[in-house]
C-alpha cells in the first residue's frame, strides 16, 4: 500500500466512477482499478460495490476512506512543517454560501493563510441569489458555492468537487437490510427534509422524476436537526457525502445507502463574472484550488 494507492482510491470514492478518476487525475481507467484490486487484496475487504452506474463505497470502503483522508492530510502536514509561503499581498472579497462556508472553506481558509499570509481575503456568507448579484456589480471578487445550483448566464464556473447524495437512515434501520434501496421503500418512511441552500428546491426536482413523493414530517435549514432525527429514527434524508458524518451530537450512528434511482451530485466550485479581469488575488486563489482540486475534503 503507497500514497498513490489513497489518491486513486479517493478519486474514484469521490467521483463514484473509475473513468472519472481517472479523468481526473489524468491516468489509465487500469490504473485506477488495478490500485484498488491491490488495496482490496490487502486489506481482505471490498471497497465497492460495483454497478451498472458507477462505484458505490461499502461500510468497509466509508471507514477506509476516512482513514486514507486523514494519512493524507498528515502527511500534507508535515510537509508544512516549512512552508512554501508567498509574498503576494492583496486583499480579495469572496462570498460564500451557507453550506461551503460550514463544510468545505474552513480548512482550505487554514492553509491559504499558511501559504500567502499577506493575502486579506474578506469573507462574505450569504445566500446564492445575493452571490450572483455581488459578483455582477463588483461587490464580491469570487465566489465558492454549490455550482450544481448555478444557472447564471453573465457569471463563469469552475466545479471542484462533485459530492454524491445518498440515503441516510438510523444504524439498525429496516432499510439498511436490502442494499440498494427503492424510491417507493423511501416514500413509505417518514421524510426529514433540508432546505439549507436550495436542497428542498433540489430534492423535489430529482423526486419528481418518479411516481413518488416524500413524505416530509420535517423541514429544517439545519443540517445537525437532520442528523439528529435521522439518528434518533425519527425519519430518513437524502443528503450529500460532503456533509456526512457517522453520528449525532447525541452519539447515535448514522449509516448511508444507495439508491435504486441516483440523486444529481453536489457540486462545488468557484464563480466570477464572464470576462472578469483577474488580479493577482484572485488567480492565486483560483490556482491554489486548481492544484488541490483532487485532494479536496
């Protein structure tokens, strides 16, 4: 087992396809499953479940992918222990929506302060209908929000992270039993629905693509009440891996499923008005996320 094996295996738990892996880190689709053979095989366990859809992470596949973040990230640690900083200086305004600022900028916010510590960048939490028109009036320099939600013409995109969206229900729940579970066993259980950055918008416009409809016994903008609920079995939810955790403040587990039918990805990137001129804060930003794209969180 080597880095190169993590990175691989990552890629694809990220992406949920070995082809987009491997477009992503610009290698052979062999490449790719020949590593997570060898990482399978030595671990004894498989990481996957293989469909006709794409690659779907097991229990075991969760767990391993959590440890391989977190060697990943002390091994990016240590090679901070001297830091390649910069001296560019410059202050950039950027805008963020709610669910990026509470899931996704933070540790990235860290080690760009490491990297350009004379870099000010002014941090700006709203809504993405404020974001647009901040970015076309010139209030706001760039912007990290959900792209998937993004349909602007006079603004440009730049999607770095695609997040999966998968079933959570309580550890024991009846629905863990039969792997992949149906649209219709969904509509039969009671509904925690999200509304947190248009994901009720979101969830509705994937629903209506069945003969089915949630059957929503709460609506809640906070993703904790939802955990907790889920956890406490008080319903279930389809949400995004990027903000997946396994428990509850309470300490109640919660486990993730499949779905017969799978929901559109969570997409997070970057956004600036087309034809914007770059200044140097803004191409620094954009080039420390193009280089960290496939390490993201």
């Amino acid at each position: 087992m080597n880095f190169r094996h993590l990175k691989y295996f990552i890629a694809t738990a990220e992406t949920g396809q070995v082809s987009r892996a491997a477009n992503v880190l610009s290698i052979s689709q062999s490449s790719v499953t020949t590593a997570i053979k060898d990482l399978e095989k030595t671990l004894g366990a498989a990481l996957f479940q293989r469909s006709s859809h794409g690659m779907d992470l097991t229990q075991a596949g969760r767990q391993f992918l959590a440890a391989s973040k977190e060697i990943l990230e002390k091994v990016e640690a240590a090679t901070k222990i001297i830091p390649n900083k910069t001296d560019v200086r410059g202050t950039i305004s950027v805008a963020a929506t709610y669910t990026v600022m509470g899931y996704f900028l933070p540790y990235h916010l860290d080690r760009l302060s490491q990297l350009h510590p004379d870099l000010n960048i002014q941090l700006h939490e709203t809504n993405r209908e404020s974001i647009e028109d901040g970015l076309i009036s010139g209030r706001f320099d760039i912007a990290v929000l959900l792209t998937s939600n993004l349909h602007n013409s006079e603004l440009d995109s730049e999607t770095l992270l695609r997040s999966p969206r998968r079933l959570w229900v309580a550890n024991g729940h009846k629905l863990a039993r039969s792997g992949k579970v149906t649209f219709e066993e969904i509509a039969n259980e009671d509904y925690i629905m999200l509304t947190l950055d248009e994901a009720a918008q979101t969830t509705m416009k994937y629903w209506s693509q069945t003969t089915f409809s949630p059957k929503t016994k709460l609506r809640t903008s906070s993703v904790e009440a939802v955990r907790s609920m889920v956890a406490n079995g008080q319903g279930i939810s389809i949400l995004s891996d990027m903000v997946y955790r396994p428990w509850s403040l309470e300490g109640k587990r919660i486990d993730v499923l499949p779905t017969d039918i799978i929901p559109p990805t969570m997409d997070v990137g970057l956004a600036w008005t087309r034809n914007a001129e770059f200044t140097e804060p803004m191409n620094l930003l954009f080039n420390y996320f193009q280089l960290n794209k496939f390490r993201l969180m």
